[in-house]
C-alpha cells in the first residue's frame, strides 16, 4: 500500500469536492503525485496502466470544473478510470483492483455514485451521456453531462451514430475526445489519419491567434485572415468532420497542460449545445517505459516501478491463444485463400506473427466488431476464406451480423472464438459465457469446444474446411499441455469421444471442463464422454448413453440457460426420453471479477464443486456406482 505521507497534496482529497478547493496553480503538483501514486499501486499489484496514466491531467481537470458526482461524468472502455477511482472515494483500495471482493476493473455504477454509467466494451460514451443530457433535459435540469472518449473507441460506429443524432437534438452536453494515437495497439484506419493532422496544428494555433490579436478585426485584412483562417482549420485540424455533425469543435489543446484544459473545460461548459473538445494526450505519460512500449504498458502485471517490467521468461506449454497464432500460419502457408480479420485485437487474439508474415492477408478494422463480421461474409462470397479473430464479448457486439450476413446466407466463415467462458480478472463486462447459448440457435452454425490444446488445432482446422460458418470457442490461458501435432487434421463432423466407461452416471463435458470431469469420473465410476461438438451434437452417443445408464451429468463453462446441457436435454425430449439430468455450467448472473479459479469455484465448476453437486443430486446411484466398482 503506498504510504500517504509521500504525497501531501494528494493525501487530503478524499472526494472532488476536496478538489475543487484546491488552488489552480496547485493542480499541477496533485497531477504529479497521483500520477506517482497510479505508478506504484499498479506496480504492486498489476491492472490496466498506461490509458490511466495518459489522463491524469485531464481527470483532475475534469473533476475541478465540474461538479460530480451531480455533474455526469461518462468514461469510455475504462481502461483509464484508474486515476478517476483514485480520487472519487476509493484511493485506499486501488491495489484491490481486477481481486475478488475488490474494485471493479471498470467503471461500475454499484461501486459509486461517480460511476455514472457501467463500462468495459467501448463506445458507449456518447449514446449514454447524450441519453442523460436528453433525460435531464426533459426534466428541467440543468446539470452539465461530460462524455470522455479515446482509447481507439471513436473508430467504431457507435460513436458516430450517437455524433449524429446529439447534432440534431443539440443537447447541451460536452464530448472530450482523448486523442492520444492508441487503443492496445496503435490506431489504425482512415479516421486516424485524419486525426493525426491535428498534431501538426499547434503551431498552426499558435500563429494564427497571435495574427487575431495583430489585426482589426474589421480590417481588409482582418475579413481576409477570417476566411483563410476557416480554411487553414479545415486544412490541419479535423474540426469540420466534427462541426458537420452539429457538435462545436475546439482545439485541438495538450492534454498534459492543466492551465489550458481549465480554460477550456470553463469556456465550453458555460457554452449551450453540443461541445466537442479534442484533447492530445501520450498514453503512458510520465513514466518512461510506458510512454516508448505503449502497448506492453497496456496492461500489466506487478512490476518493479524502478527496473520497469521485466522480460517473461518462455511458458512451459503455450496458450490457447498461442495455438491458434500458429495454426493459422500454418494453414495460411497451405491455403492462399486464408484471409484473417480482427477488430483492434491483434496482440490478444494472437495475430502479431500473421500480421507480419502475412500483412496483405491481415485486416485489422479498428474497434469495429460488427463491420468485421459483415467483412468477412463479403470476402466468403468471392470465394476467399476469412478467420474472424474475435473474444467471445466483443462477437456479441456483432450478433445481429453473425445471423443476418453469415448464419442466414450460409457464407464460409470461421469464427475463433477467444476468452470463452470464466475470464476472470476482467470481471463481468468481458466473461465469455453466453456464446454456446446465442450461437446454438442460429441454422447453419458449426460449434466445437476443445478440450486440449492439439483439440483446438485440429477444430480450427476442421471449421476451416467445413463449408459454412463455424466457431471454435477457447478459453483465456492455458490448458492441460497436450501434445500438439504439426499436421493440419480434421475431427469428424458432429462426433463425441468416450474417454471412459463406467456405470451408473455418464458425464458428458463440453470443452475445459473435461479435465476436472476426467478426476470426477474415476472417483464415481462414471461414464465420461468428451462430447466435443455443440452442433451438430453426437446424438447417437446420447442415446446410447440414456439407455445404459441412470442419469446424466452435463458439464460446460457456459451459461445454463440454453447451453450446451440444454440443448442434450432438448435431444432427449425429442425422442421421448426421460431420464433425470444434472446441468452444471455457470449460474444465471454476471460473474464477479477474481482469479479464474475463484470463479469457477464459485460457480461450481471446479473439483470439489462437480463432485458435491453430483453426490447431492444422485447420492444412492453415486454410492451404487462406486459400490459394485469395489
């Protein structure tokens, strides 16, 4: 925990109002010590740092002007809430972020009244603050509605929809476009382009209003100057993509510079309408190794805050991520028609080696989950074979294009579906566990949930030969460290294996749960079958199972509802079968940050949890099972 005597002006500001006591000319020195303070409490104990560390300035500002938590404050993604959490309440409890029973990863409306609105994907910012500037509006209120956005987040379509409806009801709300160049990885698109000439503006700012102060306004030359200068603006900074939408553009300013954001927070919260201030900020600032490796200083682990981070020794077995990044260099050498898309996720979908062995094949579409989607069912219909890359929260982004332009026109696309399932640390905004459920209903889909790793590459290579569209969900890390084979292999279609025969209780597992399901069965004497496919499932083996046992035990890292259990339910009613079945999965609520294993073993989902849960359900066929065993 950092000691609070090392920081004298940050010590006494429990809550903003305590900041907005503070002098002007002393915002400064609290900015250097809660960036100090940010520094080595991520350093202790790890979380997300260099989006945090960027807006310092720009949350004291934010605060001191405003008047939260009556003022509506609107983060984006939240990667940078960090310092805003500092200084709302909750400094003392900042190395408990990402732990179970500590702070939220993100904003989180539960945990505080200056958490306005709940937050972990991104682009949210605009369409929730402008929905509160309409609603206070309508009320007579006059608060003010903040929204800050960055991060990449103003590159995908949400924020602009939201742009062009706050034009055309003019609410009096301020945007605060954080523009510092990143989202994990750097920008990327035509928006950034455009973005990027605002960095070559400031001496263009500079210039032009030491010209406004030298000549009369009403001059011949003072019109002149008015017209040029409109030009000059549209020329160098992209105020007109932003004026043409109805939104009052004014910068850009440095974002590190808290003299100019107090002007400029003042002068465009006194002004009606919508306001749209650009601020340039460096993610990372004012530590040096996160400022020159921005993306390693994305998110990190503990580190020592004095020798940065250290270089990672090499993992005993790869990652689930690390088998698909080389299955898909290995079938893109055996297939010039692989074509591979994410949306801003190139490091942690595992597209780092592709995109740069193949960079005409790699497409990486910016925070834009759904024009992936809709991308890839267009490359399918001129013969190509694009990989979506996507974690399983961010699919659910582009759910109406995974029906309507894939599903529906049985296009040939393979999904490879990352952080399915118990994420963890990330909390609920990104647990993977509703994709089993929303894809299973869709015709046409091919679903696989590996076991193991070599599982994982023969599934992907067996979505990738089938003809139509097809998802292979994976989970976040490692898994039990199969040998991987070289070959490109295929699994047939729609088969379960029997990994172990036994009686009374057949255990059927769908993906990760096979390895604690394997340690349950031994100890039951039970039936395990690694069912491996969602759809089609092996309905042969199902039926097979139901006539030769007592009951069964489904088992997925999944949602219940509507899961993989339910859908072996949904085949035995179809043949009239019935039978008593057990569905374990995850429970029917949003799953709390911690450890993996914390959360599965709140869910149940671990050793001790599947076998309390069997023996509880079928206690005389667990003692008859183990038994006749003996």
């Amino acid at each position: 925990m950092n000691e609070l005597s090392h920081y004298p002006n940050l010590a006494p500001i429990e809550t903003p109002a305590d900041l907005r006591r503070v002098p002007d000319d002393q915002l400064p020195t609290v900015a250097d010590e809660l960036r100090q303070y940010l520094i080595e409490a991520v350093a202790s104990s790890g979380g997300h740092f260099g989006a945090g560390l960027g807006v310092v300035e720009l949350t004291v500002a934010l605060h001191h002007v405003y008047d939260t938590p009556h003022d509506r404050l609107v983060w984006d993604v939240g990667h940078q809430c960090y310092p805003h959490k500092i200084l709302t309440g909750r400094r003392d409890q900042i190395t408990t972020i990402k732990k179970k029973d500590g702070l939220a990863p993100f904003p989180r409306r539960e945990e505080s009244e200056y958490d306005t609105f709940g937050v972990g994907h991104s682009s949210t910012s605009i369409s929730a603050a402008l929905g509160m500037a309409i609603a206070a509006q309508r009320r007579g209120d006059r608060r003010k509605v903040v929204a800050v956005i960055g991060d990449g987040a103003m590159t995908a379509g949400m924020a602009f929809e939201a742009l062009n409806h706050g034009g055309d009801v003019e609410p009096d709300m301020v945007v605060v476009f954080n523009d510092n160049g990143m989202s994990i990885s750097e920008n990327v698109g035509a928006l950034t382009k455009v973005m990027a000439r605002a960095m070559a503006s400031y001496r263009l700012n500079a210039w032009r209003e030491r010209a406004k102060r030298a000549i009369p306004k009403q001059s011949f030359f003072g019109r002149w100057f008015k017209r040029w200068e409109e030009h000059a603006k549209g020329m160098f900074v992209p105020s007109t993509l932003f004026e043409e939408l109805g939104f009052h553009y004014t910068g850009p300013i440095d974002g590190h510079n808290i003299p100019q954001l107090l002007h400029a927070l003042r002068t465009v919260k006194e002004l009606p309408g919508p306001q749209l201030l650009h601020v340039i900020t460096t993610k990372g600032k004012g530590y040096a190794p996160a400022e020159q490796a921005q993306i390693e200083y994305h998110a990190v682990g503990p580190f020592d805050p004095e020798a940065g981070l250290l270089k990672k020794s090499a993992p005993t077995k790869p990652s689930y991520t690390d088998i698909f990044s080389d299955w898909l260099c290995d079938m893109a050498a055996a297939d010039p028609r692989l074509l591979a898309i994410t949306p801003a996720m190139r490091e942690g979908s595992g597209l780092v080696r592709f995109s740069r062995e193949y960079p005409q094949r790699y497409f990486d579409v910016a925070i834009a989950e759904q024009h992936a989607v809709t991308l890839a069912a267009g490359m399918a219909c001129e013969g190509a074979k694009p990989v979506v890359a996507i974690y399983s929260t961010f699919l659910q982004r582009a759910y109406d294009q995974a029906i309507h332009d894939v599903a529906l026109q049985n296009l040939d696309v393979t999904f490879a579906i990352d952080r399915a399932g118990v994420v963890g640390p990330d909390g609920a905004t990104h647990s993977g566990s509703f994709d089993l459920t929303f894809l299973r209903c869709l015709p046409n889909m091919l679903i696989m949930a590996p076991a193991d790793e070599n599982e994982c590459r023969m599934m992907l290579s067996t979505g990738y030969g089938f003809n139509g569209p097809a998802a292979i969900r994976y989970p976040r890390g490692s898994g039990p460290g199969a040998v991987v084979r070289e070959e490109l292999d295929s699994l047939p279609i729609g088969k379960a294996e029997l990994r172990r025969r036994g009686h009374g209780i057949a255990l059927l597992s769908f993906g990760t749960m096979l390895a604690p399901a394997t340690h349950v069965a031994a100890e039951l004497d039970a039936t395990l079958v690694n069912m491996r496919f969602v759809k089609p499932l092996d309905e042969t083996m199902i039926l097979q199972l139901a006539s030769s046992h007592d009951a069964l035990v489904t088992l997925e890292d999944n949602a219940i509802a509507g899961g993989a259990g339910s859908a072996v339910a949904e085949s035995l009613a179809a043949h009239g079968i019935v039978m008593p079945i057990l569905h374990l999965g995850l429970p029917d609520v949003y799953l709390e940050h911690g450890s993996r294993e914390e959360v599965l073993s709140l869910a149940g989902l671990d050793l001790p949890g599947i076998r309390h849960a069997i023996r509880a359900r079928f206690p005389k066929l667990v003692d008859a099972s183990i038994a006749s065993a003996v």
